[in-house]
C-alpha cells in the first residue's frame, strides 16, 4: 500500500490556475485514471469475457473491486481552472459561469462576446 500512496502524490505539479487542495486532488485522480485505464479496461474485458472460466472472471472482478477508488473515472469532477470551483462549469472553456462572464467581458475569451440585441 506504501508503493501506491506514492502514486497519487506526484512531487511536481503541472497545474496552471487558481490551486487549493481541491484541484490537486482533482489532478491527482485525473492522473491515476490516465495510468491505470488499460489495465482497468482489461479487467473489464476479462469480467464480461463469457468464454472464460468462472475461476478466472471470478479473480479479474476481485481485483477490479480492490483498485485504489481514485482510478475510478467516475470520481473526477469538473473543476474551474480559475477558481477551483465545482459548480456550474462551462465545459467548453473549464470555467464556472461566474469567472466566463467576467472573462467574456473582458474580452480574454477568443470567439465569445457579450450578447446584445
């Protein structure tokens, strides 16, 4: 488990923004999908494997089961890369709604304008 915690930890951070723990984590968990996906996809693959013995999908769900949570995509969330917020994110651009209107404002954002009719 010692030789895990190491891998959710990166010692250099390759973050832009706004940082506060929640991005990091959020990084952090973007990173250990990334790494372990093919091996979770072969797990996958092994587990719906109906030619396969029993004994064999039985261990492959098992070790499904036992992968550290953050290598879960579904664990990440959507964060602003401004503010860190969670809320109300602007996919297109990873911002929330507060921080794209002021941005849009103030003309940082190429292709988006304030609407006006």
């Amino acid at each position: 488990m010692v030789k895990m915690a190491g891998m959710f930890r990166p010692r250099r951070l390759d973050l832009s923004g706004f940082i506060n723990t929640r991005v990091i984590r959020d990084h952090n968990k973007r990173m250990a999908i990334e790494q372990t996906e093919p091996e979770r996809q072969a797990l996958r693959y092994m587990i719906r494997n109906t030619s396969l013995p029993q004994r064999v999908r039985a261990q492959a769900q098992l070790q499904l089961s036992q992968m550290h949570p953050y290598t879960r995509p579904t664990q990440v969330k959507n964060r602003c890369v401004a503010s860190g917020h969670g809320r109300s994110i602007v996919r297109a651009f990873r911002l929330n709604r507060f921080q794209f209107r002021m941005q849009a404002i103030a003309g940082e954002l190429p292709g988006v304008q304030k609407a006006s009719w």
